[in-house]
C-alpha cells in the first residue's frame, strides 16, 4: 500500500510537472508575449519597442532556462538598463546587492507576480480558492445527499413508476450544462419582470422583488440563501444526476445479490433489507464516482462563477487565461491538475478500504 | 399585424392541457408515494420487482397517470396539427409548427419506414421496440432535420439570420414587424435579440452549425481512440504505459483552461491548431489502410487496387481539410505549401477548424480509455485465442475480430458522446471562444443573451432549450440503444 502511493505520488508529479511545461510553453509563445507586452505597456507599441520590454523583463530567454527559473533551479534574470538601472527576477530596482535572491521560483515558495491583479500569485489564489471552497463545500453538501437518496429510491424496486420517473430525471439533469441550467433558473426565479418572481411578490409571498438573488457577488462576503442558491443549485444539478445513476446502477446489482434473496425469503421487512443488508455493498461504487467527479465540478465552477459573477477560482481562471497572464495562469492550472491527480489518488485508495475483495498488487 | 400570443386561436386548449399535466404529475407522485408503504395483499416476483403494479391504489394511480399522459400527447398533437393547417393565427406555436412543416413530414416518413421494416435493420430496427429510444431518436432527428433543412436548404427560416431589422430590438415573443415589406414574414417568432435579429432564424441556423460539428467531432475523437486503444490494450507493456500516460495527461486539464489556451486567435496565428489537425485527421486514414490491408494482405491482386482508391479519395479528403488557401500552416513567418487551391475541395474557417480540432483532442483520451479497456476484456476471450492459432496478424485480430465485439458499448458511448460535444461546443461559445461573435450557434447565442436575461430573456432560453432537448434526446437514446443491445 505504501509503496503504490508513494509510486502514485511520483506519477503526479511527473504529470504535473509535464503538464505546467505544456501551459508555459503555450502562454510563452511569441504571439501571447506580443499580446502581453501590449496590454501591459500600451496598444501602439512598435515592434522594437515590444522586443525591448520583453528583453527587459527576461521573456525572450530559451523556453527551458525560463521553466527553471520559474521552477526555481535555475538563477532568475537580471537586467541592467542603459540608465543604470538593474532589476531581476527576484528583485526589484533599487534593492542593495547583498539582499538580492538568486533563486526565487516555486521551490522557494515565490510564485510570481500577476501582471493583471499586480498582486502576488500565491495570496491572489488562496483568497480565490477559499471563496470556491466555500462555493464546493455547498454543492458537496447539496449534491451528493440528494444523488444518494435519488439513486437509492429509483435502484431498490427496478422498473417501478419511482424507477423510470427518477431515471429520467437524472437523465434531464445530466442532459443540462450548467450554463442552460443557469440561465433557465435566472430567468425564471431571479427576475424581476419574467417567472415566478413578479406572481409571488404580487401575492405577497416574497418580500424582495425576486425569489433569489441572479448575482452571486455579494455571497463573497455574506452568503445566504437568498444570493447563494442559485449557483449551487446550478453547480450541483449537473453534476447530481451521473452519481444518482451510478448509484442506482449499484444499488440493483446489489438487490439482485443472493444474500438480499436470502434475507427476504427469511421475511426481513422491505426497508430493513434497503437499509441495512442492500445500502453498505450499494454505496462503494458511487464513492469513487464521487471523487472523481470533484474535477469535474471545477469546469462547472468556472462556468457558474462566470454567470453568476462570483469572483472565485473559476473566475481568476478565465481571467488569467483572457490575459494571458503567465504565471498566474501556471499556479491555477497547477493546483487543478493537484486536485484531478489527489481525487483521483482517494478514490483508488478508498475503494480498496471499502471494498475488501480487491487488493492492490 | 397584431402581436401573436403563444397559442392564438388554439388558446381554449390551454386549460384542458394543463389540467391533464397537473393530473398527470399527481397520479404519478401518488404512486411513488404510495409505493414506499408496503401494501399487505402484495405479491412479488424475483428480486424485488413490481408485479403488482396493477393492483389496489398504487395501480389506480398508474392507470389515471398513464391516461391523463395520452391526453397530453393527443393535446400536443392537436396544437401541431392545427398550427400547421392555421398557421400564425394559432399563435406562436402556430407559426413555428407551419414553418417547420418539412421537418414534420421527414420526421414521419423516417418513423413510417423505420418502423415498417425494422425486423431487417438489425440494433438499430430494435430502437423502435423502445419508447425511451423512439423519443430519443424523435428529438435528435427533429434537430437534425431542422439543421439540415433550415442550414443547406434555407428552408424553415423566417428571416435572414445576419439582418437587423429596425424596431426589433429586445422585443419580446411573437412581436410584428414594424414595416413589414411584401413576402417578408410580418412576425419575429421568438423575438428579437439585443441586435434586432430573428431569434427563431438564428436558432435554426445554429443548429446546422452544431449538427454538423459535433457528430464529426466525435467521429475523428472516435477514429483516434481506437486507432490507439486497440493496440494499447492488445500489447500492453510500454506502448500501453506510455499512452495511458499520455491521456491521463490530457484529462488531468480542466476543460476549459486547455480550451482558453488552444483557442486563442494568437494561438492560431502560431499555426499549432494546424499541426494539431494534421496529426490528429491522419487517424481515420491509418485506421483504414491497416482495416482493409489486414483483411486482404493475403490477396494482393484485390488489396492493392483496393487500398489505392480508398487511400487516394480519403487522402485527397484529408490534405482538402487540412489545406487552406494552398498552405498547410501559414505563420507570419513562414509557410508549409499544401494542396494547391485549384484541386482543394473545401476550405475551412480557421476558427471552426480550431474549435474542431480542440474538441477531437479532448475527447480522444476518454475513448482511448474506453477502447483499451474492452479490449483488455475482450482480448482473452476464446475466439481471439482461436484466432491467434490460426495465425492471423495482430491487426486483424484487434479490427476484424475484437472491434466488431466491442461495437455495442462503442455505439452507445457513442451517441453520450455526441451530446458531451455538443455540451463542450456550447461551452465554447458561452466563453467566446473560437466561432466568431455573429456566429448563430447556441453557445455564442447563450452568451450573448445572457447579459440581459432578467430583462429580456427569450433571446437567451430559446438556443439554451433547443441544446437541452439535443443533449437530452442524445441520451435517451444512448439509453434506448443500450437497453435493447443488452437484450441480445
């Protein structure tokens, strides 16, 4: 067990490793850096201009020295101007030469400057990464409940009326992006003028003008109901209804088994059998499918945060990516590929634990 | 011209039609209801299924659900069969079901003929013993009859899908047109959009974009996944090891990162998006030489004419694709000559061809995944043994022998697949990405409508139902094919 994590753990880096080079390779191509240089300096830029900021600011180094640099193995650039002035990777002008920092890449924990926020990387994406924490935290708590109950319900009496009527409903769900999704709800629970909103405030149902809140902005502080369900909601009904057919694709192969035969011909109650002999075996499946749909979520996050403009991670994802902003673009995609390669690392290891028939070898 | 309402003359029907979906929801929720109280005179079958549906008052229930569910379908038929006899003046939906008449009759002749002999056609003759199937296959027809009609033929539309008309901006559902001039249509169907465009027009003009695109897509994502999994699965060792590598690798990316790097318009003055289409379109030629050559090695004077025609048509197919304008990669800085225009048969916008080849490479590593692991399974079945002491070469047994048995799950991931990629397409537009900004389809649509969508959101739900019900249709018949391929 221990050596098949440790020899999993080498494979993600490997991946990672592999997969940062391929996104810096792809933001360092001369076209990106053109763009950069423009929307950093100004649009009119001539060409020796653009040549001249990018030299200046080390982009225009071979790809590899650049990778190492920004891995920190290799030593960050240093630039002496005509005018004397000397700035680096790792400094800024004006800094005594004794405090200058040779390495500074993510190694040494530095990663980087945002050219768009003009911020550091590391705290931009940690205050990013808890408000969609907070954002997944709730589809968790949302989502897999009501999978669960729905697959269980539709799996224990295969092709009855609860059967056909929930499968279809999470074939719906599966059938509907979170951007469909989304935008069907606002229109028809968060606006003042279509849906339900107007008929409910005209019965005086509702206090506010709408039923919910179609901008999730002000949930970054204060999360209620109110502003904060829409987006969950979205979030987690894409998702919800491939773990409820998984389960309920688990749950009538169990209630199938002999031992369930065997219960029920020693006359154990219906439920007694659902709950206790059928539900344990029933829910190792959908586990894994769980974890392995937390990635999955993250697309739906960048979606969602998008529609609903809540400034999380998916968020600074598109706006990295819009702005070509290379290093803040680097640590997004590194902590993505750290949470598909780490769910996918629980999910093996929890389904040996949950399933004793299976050994890893 | 006034202003239509939804169903216009037909509206005496609306309440019957309501009352029989709010009858229809409550019987079956009764059902369901009743049907986790035990019922003490209940018998049952097996392992726990319903034989007694028809029985006490969970079978009452059944019986006046599945009527009140008729009456709904025979309501619907009604609305249908009166717009297209009145037209406009049975509202909205009316004038929709008139114009879309063609989709109507060729949606008819399919299921009158398909249902005639469907004895002969084999899995897909067996759809028709499936109602989940039939409505799967209905609504993905439906939008494929309408692409094909509306997008090739101009047939169905109302008005151009590009033209602004003046006074139509935002207007809502069934406005009249301000100056309405001699044989223009005098409605905006389902409104107009933020630039005073028919919303209907574009909504039909959008889905020949994405019928078109995404069964391709999902075809060339195919040819790659086997051209690869096969062998990865029936070696195994170092291939196997490096190419799970490979697709791990890409799936390991949020989709949509990898989608804000590749479909850049400073990507695709890179020329990458071109050499990604070179090497991933020469898959379904490999795929097809080493099909035929593995079955017919063995007679030479029948393989090599045979190879010759099919390899030189599908090669010719493959450099028209990838050329544009007689280059195969045209970078600022250089160039890479190709098929000379004289001889190239089509050129493809770079945009498409960028958002084509993205949405091949992120679909390629699933079906390599799916690939290799049926014929993992499949490898050590006896008939492949059987052949293996015949003495046929590797590549017959992986084609000839263990493809055609994985063809029932390859079918019905097959058509999941397609509305993934439908889904990954409108994802696309919805960020903006690849297809031009005035493009009709109903990601880009989406995106454009939803910044006003509390105000005006027609423009926004329309392309975002039609792509529902695709998806949707795509799905249930994914599941109708997978229940009567199971049934074997």
């Amino acid at each position: 067990m221990g050596l098949f994590i440790l020899r999993r753990l080498g494979v993600m880096l490997l991946t990672a490793l592999c997969l940062t080079f391929i996104v810096f390779w792809l933001t360092n191509l001369y076209p990106n850096l053109e763009k950069l240089a423009k929307t950093q300096g100004n649009f009119r830029m001539s060409d020796e201009a653009v040549t001249s900021y990018l030299e200046n600011r080390g982009y225009l180094q071979p790809m590899p020295v650049k990778f190492g640099q920004w891995l920190g193995v290799v030593p960050g650039w240093v630039t002496e101007t005509a005018d004397g002035k000397v700035f680096g990777r790792c400094f800024i002008d004006g800094t005594p030469e004794a405090d200058r920092d040779q390495f500074c890449g993510v190694l040494q924990g530095d990663w980087g400057f945002s050219t768009v926020f003009k911020e550091d990387v590391g705290p931009t994406v940690l205050t990013r990464l808890a408000l969609t924490g907070k954002l997944m935290l709730c589809v968790l708590l949302l989502m897999v409940p009501s999978a669960l109950i729905v697959g269980v319900l539709a799996g224990m009496r295969e092709g009855s009326r609860m059967d056909r009527s929930l499968s279809t409903f999470s074939i719906a769900t599966t059938a509907t992006p979170e951007y469909v999704s989304g935008v069907i709800f606002i229109a028809v629970l968060a606006s003042s003028r279509f849906g339900l909103s107007p008929l409910l405030a005209e019965w005086g149902w509702i206090d506010g003008r709408t039923l919910f809140l179609g901008s999730a902005t002000s949930a970054m502080e204060d999360a209620t109901f109110w502003n904060f369900f829409l987006p969950v909601l979205t979030i987690s009904l894409y998702g919800m209804g491939y773990i409820a057919r998984m389960t309920r694709a688990s749950m009538t192969e169990v209630m199938t088994a002999q031992y369930i035969r065997t219960a029920r011909l020693k006359g154990v109650k219906f439920s007694n059998i659902v709950l206790k002999h059928a539900l344990r075996n029933a829910l190792i499946a959908p586990f894994t499918v769980i974890m392995l749909q937390i990635p999955w979520l993250l697309n739906g996050v960048v979606i969602v945060e998008t529609l609903f403009n809540y400034k999380g991670f998916g968020w600074l994802l598109v706006q990295a990516a819009a702005n070509n902003d290379i290093e803040l673009l680097l640590a997004v995609s590194v902590v993505s590929v750290i949470v598909v390669l780490f769910t996918q690392l629980v999910s093996d290891i929890g389904y040996v634990i949950l399933n004793p028939r299976i050994r890893i070898t | 011209m006034e202003q239509l309402t939804w169903t216009g003359g037909m509206g005496w029907l609306n309440p019957g039609l309501g009352l029989a979906v709010a009858v229809m929801i409550l019987a079956y929720l009764g059902q369901m209801v009743v049907s986790l109280v035990p019922a003490t005179g209940a018998r049952t079958i097996g392992s726990g299924a319903v034989a007694t549906a028809d029985q006490g008052i969970s079978g009452l229930f059944g019986r006046v659900g599945s009527w009140a569910f008729r009456a709904v379908l025979v309501m619907i038929l009604i609305y249908l069969v009166a717009g297209i006899v009145l037209g406009p003046a049975a509202g909205i939906f009316g004038g929709m079901a008139r114009q879309l008449l063609p989709v109507w009759i060729a949606l008819i002749v399919t299921f009158a003929l398909s249902i005639t002999y469907k004895r002969r056609l084999g899995l897909y003759g067996k759809l028709f013993d499936s109602t989940v199937g039939m409505i799967g296959f209905a609504l993905v027809m439906f939008w494929v009859y309408t692409g094909v009609f509306g997008g090739v033929f101009d047939l169905l539309v109302t008005h151009d899908s590009l033209s602004q008309v003046s006074g139509m901006k935002n207007k809502l559902p069934g406005t009249p047109l301000a100056r309405a001039e001699d044989g223009e249509y005098p409605w905006f169907l389902l409104g107009g959009d933020n630039l005073a465009r028919d919303v209907f027009t574009r909504l039909i003009k959008g889905a020949w974009v994405v019928v078109q695109i995404a069964p391709m897509a999902t075809l060339f994502a195919f040819m790659v996944g086997i051209t690869l999994g096969l062998p990865a699965g029936y070696y195994g060792g170092k291939l196997d090891v490096f190419l799970s590598f490979l697709a791990n690798l890409i799936l390991a990316f949020p989709v949509i990162l990898l989608f804000y790097l590749l479909v850049t318009p400073e990507i695709v003055l890179t020329g990458i998006p071109n050499y990604m289409a070179i090497f991933l379109f020469i898959f379904p030629l490999i795929f097809l030489g080493v099909l035929l050559n593995s079955r017919f090695y063995t007679q030479p004077s029948l393989r090599t004419p045979l190879l010759i025609g099919v390899l030189g048509i599908a090669g010719w197919l493959y450099l028209s694709l990838v050329s544009t304008n007689g280059a195969l990669v045209d970078a600022p800085t250089y160039r890479l000559p190709g098929l000379p225009a004289a001889v190239d048969l089509f050129d493809i916008d770079p945009g498409v061809l960028v958002v084509f080849v993205s949405v091949v490479f992120v679909n390629a590593p699933t079906v390599f995944r799916i690939v290799r692991g049926l014929t993992l399974d499949i490898k050590t079945r006896d008939y492949v043994a059987a052949a293996q002491t015949r003495g046929e070469g590797p590549w017959y047994i992986m084609l000839w022998e263990i493809l055609p048995n994985a063809r029932g799950p390859l079918i019905v991931d097959f058509c999941l697949r397609i509305g993934y990629t439908t889904i990954l397409l409108g994802t696309l537009g919805f960020f903006g990405l690849g297809l031009a900004s005035e493009s009709p389809d109903w990601g880009t649509t989406i995106n454009a409508g939803r910044r006003l969508l509390s105000l005006y959101p027609h423009a926004a739900i329309a392309p975002a139902l039609a792509l529902l019900s695709l998806v949707l249709g795509l799905n249930l018949l994914a599941d109708g094919l997978r229940e009567e391929s199971l049934r074997d």
